[in-house]
C-alpha cells in the first residue's frame, strides 16, 4: 500500500461485482490525477485500491493549496472588441466580465491572423481543502461502470449503494455529503467477521486498521495471499493447482480477506471428461481444479473463501458442487445419445448471420475454401477426405447441451465426442484447432488437416463480415478480424505454405454478396497484419514496403523476399546494385507517368552503340535463370546475379542518352528498360528500398 500519503478517500459500498473494479480502479486513478493537474494541486503518486465492498484512493504529497499561477487569455479581435468609436462591444465586455478582468489588464497582439485582444491574469490559490469535494463528486459521478443504479429516495447513481465517506487530508477530516451521505473518520471491518464501524485516528493507521478488522484493502497482496495459499493447499493435498490467471484476477476482487478451503467430490464424476469437470467448477462456482504428478484431474477442489474454512464451509460448497456434476453428467450422457455425425442436418436451424444464413451455410462456405487449399497443395485423396470430413464436424458441437451450458467448451468437447464416436484422430484434432489461435500466444495447428480447417474458417470469417458491412473501424472490431487475419498471416508463414489469397478469394467469391470486388480490401486489411508480423520478425520499414507494396497476396512469399533483402543488404554491393536499378526505374516511371497509354517498339537494329547492346544481351540472356530463381525463391542467387549486370547497366548510362530528342532512339531504350524492369514486376518495388 502507498507510503507516506496524506490524503485518504475511502468508499463504503454495498458488494460491487468483480468484473466491475479492475477498470474502476484505473478509471479513478486518472480521474483524480487528472483533476489535480487541472486544479493546479501538487502531488506525488496516487493509489487506488479496491474490494467488493470499498473503493479508496490513497495521494501521496498532495499540497495544501493550488500553485499561483500567471496565464495569458486570448480574447476577440481587435476589430471585434471595439466599435468605431473605439469603444468596448459586447464581445470584449463578456471577455472582461467573464475573466473577472478590468480595462487596465488588456493589451493588443499582432498573430498570424491579425490584431487580438490579449490579458495577463494571476490564478489565485485557493486552499485543497475546498476544492477537493468537486474532484470526490467528479470520482462517484466520472467513474465509467457496466452498469449504474439508484436506490432508495437517493438520486446519487453507482453500481451498488454508498453507505458511507473516509476523508481524511493531512490528519484532519475533510467535510463532504452528497445525497446525505456525509464523510467522517469511520470505515467498516469485515462484513461477517468484524460488522462494525471502526474509526481511523490517521492515513499511516488505515492499512493496520483494516487488517485487524479482516480487510486487506491493498488487491496486490489479496493477489499474492490467494496465489501462495492456493499453491500450498494443493501441494499438502499430493497434487498441483491448474493454474488459471484470469480465475485469480476475478476471485480477488470477491474477497477481503481470503482463505483457501480443501474440498472433495465424489470420484465417480471423474469418468466424465476433466474439460466439463473443470469448466464447471470455473464458469458456476469459481472453484480451482488439482491435478495430479501427470496432469490428470484429481477429486480435490479449492475454494478461496471470504471465511476462514469451517466444516460447514466445507461441507456447503461439496454439496454445491455435487448438484452441478450431477447436472453435468445428465448433459453428457444426453449428448452421447447422438453422434456428431448425425448432428450434421440440424446446423441448417441455426442462424449464424441474417445475411450469411445459417451455420450449415457457413460449413459449406468453408468446404469450398478447404477444398481450394487442399487442391492447391495437392493432397492425396486421403488428406483431401480428412479435412472435408473435419470442415463437416467441426460445428456440429455446438448443438450438443454441454457447450449450451458451457460455450467456452465449443471445440474442445467436440474433439473428445469425435474420438468416442471413433472418428479419425486427426479429424478430432482438427475440431478443437479450427478455433485456434483463440488468443495470443496460443499454439498454432501443426497438422494438415487443422492447419486447412483453421484457414477455412478464418477466411469464410474475413469474407463474410466484409460482405455483410461488418468491416473494423478505428479501434473496433466486434468480430476479432484483425486478429483472425493475424492468424492466417502466421499459420501460412509458420507452416510454409506458398498460397495466393487473391485467387482463393476470386474462386470461392461467388459464395459471398459481391464477393468479387472484396478481394482487393480483404487483401489490403490482411497485409496491415502481415507487416506488424514482418516487422516483429527484424524487417525495416523499407524491406516491408518494398515486398508488400507490389500487391502480392502470397504471404509466404513476401516474407522470403523481405527475409532476402534483409539478410543481402549487409552486402556492400547490394547498395551499388539498387542505385543502379532505382536509375532505371526512375527514368521509365517519370515517362510513363506522363505518357501512361504510349505503345514502346522494341527494335534491336536501332541500337547506336555497344553499351545498348551489352546490356540488351546481358538480360537477354539471363532471363530463363532469372525466372527460375524467382520460381525458386531462391532471391540471394538472384541479387548475385544483378550484381554481375552493375556494371553493364552503369556502362549503358554513362555512354547513352535514354531521353533522346528522336523519338524512335528514345523509345527503343525506353522499351528496352522496361522489359527488363518487367522481370520483376510483382516481386519487389527497388524503389521503397532505401539506401544505406
């Protein structure tokens, strides 16, 4: 908890949900510093710390009154403030009056948008003291929260009712009420253990003072206390605590004072799978799971209580859970009745989109897709059957009642009914890892078949919400399709898939209203992506631009040829190289951008000198080993290979005038440039790569 604060406020409320504090938190931190700063109030640090039933902020330094301060105002112009007999209009009087300003305090400024009225005027410092009940009222009223409520005669809103007020500054208690509720020295103890009001002689006492009465108010040592007691629990009990951040983060905030109960279930639940067991315990109870030296689930639970453990604790939350596995087992051994397979049919009465249809309509929209990708990199009919067959399965668990009861099992319970119905592995596989990854830093799929099913569904994703409208905007994006396009970015890259997102798009358009003008813009919001990642992978801004501008859709592809230049840059004559070939690029786009519809002649008679010839030849005759090293991507032997034309190309415009005065000469040359340019059109921009 804060050290050395002199100002204390605390707010007593009825229990606030979780959810609710950890955003309130940051929200009263930067109201309150925001309003000290405003207010032209000096201070250190501010604290905020919160339970379910209490809400204070802790300021460290906060001085006793405002700084003085001297500001200059901007007023009306010149000729807006006074009339034609150089007297004060109304817009300088309401200037003056409003600024608490006299005649004598004015002056004339010439800006850069004529003569204005300026005033110099000393900020009185008015004393914290009095100022700080409208920052705590801009607190209670400012504070965003899911949800607000009034009760009682109150027109006070806040998520719970405010019983009470602690303010104390500099050990005297400052005096506030809002909706009669006033402030005192008081703050309440545990609501079960310690009911009772207690005062607060001063600000260094409050944390000793709430612990003797059953709270710790600091959430970073509730954190911590619930961690290491967790940990410890489960080892004396032979086993390991599942570890789950968020779970941790959420109890928290349902506690004052936490304590770890020891609990146990009957072992018969533990037939059923440990992901409905877990689920249950986590989503209904907040409960944490133990397993054992292997990793499998054991019949201990722990509960971190507000209580210290009785046997009546105990026995209360067994009994509790008892009912929720017994509902859990009713929900499994219902959906065992019908196989997945022969869940198929019912996903035509799901809607998933009113434009898109139904979530069978979607499955075939990814069965096109997977179809496409699974041609394109030629499986075997066995490969191709698998993933038809995942695409098919990979819904069909969201008609079962354990993901209607548990929605964050869809996936993951569909892997393990597939294996009981005896589906190939793989295909099972491929049920759970079509989410995936759900989350950053989730494993992405390695297998074929879950690699073409997650795509699939990503870019049915991508391709429908665009065709519907549903396209992010600034910072939002309902739908998560920045990070599914993130995904489809990794998933080729880590899995070497060469694909052309453009022709995937154009041969399953048809699927999708207008889908054949989305491409372009599907391909452009996916590169936005696909730079981000480029750029974590080392790549400069310009090795990015030079590969993604051109328009490839190959992401693949564009990461070997940004790769490339990265590693051949560190080559002397790489930079010798681009100068050569940003000369001609130059010259060829300066012409065409004035003469974009010109018809250029190639006519190898025309030739004046040898350097044109040289060069000529030199392209010439290595355009089969240009495109097969291009094919290859095999770019460093290609850059070698440029670099052996340098001095041709430097020879060609040290002895040739390209922009000739006869207009056959210039575009003959012109011609000749632009052929050789044209064997990399599409591969690199030479242009954006600057030199080093």
């Amino acid at each position: 908890m804060l050290k050395n604060a002199n100002f204390l406020l605390e707010l007593g409320t009825e229990e606030v949900p979780a959810g609710y504090l950890p955003p309130a938190i940051d929200a009263a931190r930067r109201i309150f510093e925001d309003s000290l700063k405003g207010n032209r109030i000096d201070f250190k640090e501010v604290a905020v710390y919160a339970t379910p039933r209490r809400m204070a902020v802790l300021i460290s330094g906060l001085a006793e009154s405002q700084r003085e301060e001297e500001v200059e105002l901007k007023g009306p112009s010149v000729k807006a403030a006074y009339d034609a007999a150089g007297k004060p209009t109304r817009a300088l009087e309401g200037f003056m009056k409003g600024n608490g300003l006299s005649p004598g305090d004015l002056f004339n400024r010439e800006s850069d948008k004529g003569a204005y009225v300026f005033a110099k005027k000393r900020l009185e410092a008015q004393n914290t003291d009095t100022l700080l009940p409208g920052i705590i009222t801009q607190i209670v009223a400012s504070v965003q929260f899911p949800k607000r409520m009034r009760w009682s005669d109150k027109s006070l809103t806040f998520p719970r009712p405010i019983r009470y007020f602690l303010i104390l500054f500099n050990g005297r208690l400052i005096p506030y009420e809002i909706d009669g509720i006033a402030s005192s020295n008081t703050t309440r103890g545990h609501y079960i253990q310690h009911n009772r009001m207690v005062a607060v002689d001063s600000i260094a006492d409050y944390d000793a003072t709430l612990k003797k009465n059953g709270v710790i108010a600091d959430q970073a040592e509730r954190k911590r206390m619930i961690i290491e007691g967790l940990a410890a629990e489960a080892k004396k009990a032979g086993g390991r605590l599942l570890e789950d951040p968020e779970l941790v983060d959420t109890v928290t905030y349902l506690v004052e004072d936490p304590s770890i109960c020891v609990c146990r279930f009957e072992t018969q639940f533990l037939k059923l799978p440990d992901i409905v067991l877990i689920a249950e315990m986590r989503e209904h109870q907040k409960y944490f799971s133990v397993t054992d030296e292997k990793g499998r689930l054991t019949d201990t639970f722990l509960v971190v209580s507000n209580n210290p453990p009785t046997a009546n604790v105990r026995a209360g939350n067994e009994r509790v859970i008892t009912a929720r596995f017994n509902d859990a087992r009713f929900f499994y051994d219902e959906d065992r009745k019908v196989k997945l397979a022969d869940r198929v049919e019912s996903l035509r009465t799901v809607l998933f989109h009113k434009e898109l249809g139904s979530i069978y309509d979607k499955v075939e929209r990814m069965r096109a897709i997977a179809d496409y990708i699974s041609e394109h990199l030629k499986l075997d009919a066995k490969g191709r059957e698998k993933i038809s067959r995942a695409v098919s399965l990979c819904k069909t668990d969201l008609m079962t009642a354990v993901v209607f009861e548990f929605p964050s099992l869809q996936g993951k319970i569909g892997r393990i009914y597939a294996i009981e119905d005896g589906e190939d592995r793989e295909i099972a596989e491929a049920i759970e890892d079509h989410y995936k990854p759900r989350f950053s830093g989730e494993p992405l799929p390695s297998a074929i078949t879950s690699i073409v099913a997650s795509l699939a569904e990503k870019i049915d994703n991508i391709f429908g919400s665009f065709s519907v409208g549903n396209i992010p905007k600034g910072s939002a994006d309902p739908y998560a399709l920045r990070r599914q396009a993130n995904a489809i970015v990794e998933l080729l890259l880590k899995n070497g898939i060469n694909l052309s997102l453009r022709d995937l798009l154009g041969a399953t358009a048809a699927n999708y209203t207008n889908g054949a003008g989305l491409a372009d813009g599907i391909i452009e919001f996916i590169a936005v992506r696909a730079k981000t990642i480029f750029s974590e992978s080392g790549f400069s801004h310009d090795e990015i631009e030079a590969c993604l501008s051109t328009g490839g859709s190959d992401f693949l592809e564009l990461f070997r040829r940004a790769k490339s230049i990265n590693e051949f840059r560190k080559n002397e004559k790489f930079s010798q190289m681009l100068l050569s070939f940003k000369r001609m690029n130059n010259i060829v786009s300066a012409f065409r951008k004035e003469n974009g519809d010109r018809v250029l002649a190639f006519d190898e008679s025309l030739f004046q000198c040898g350097e044109e010839n040289e060069l000529h030849r030199f392209f010439h005759s290595r355009a089969g080993e240009i495109q097969k090293h291009i094919v290859a991507s095999d770019y460093i032997k290609l850059f070698n290979l440029l670099i052996e034309g340098k001095p041709i190309i430097d020879a060609f415009f040290d002895k040739v005038l390209v922009m000739e005065k006869d207009t056959r000469l210039r575009d003959n040359r012109l011609s000749m440039l632009e052929g050789i340019l044209k064997n990399f059109t599409g591969l690199m921009d030479f242009s954006k790569i600057e030199d080093r």
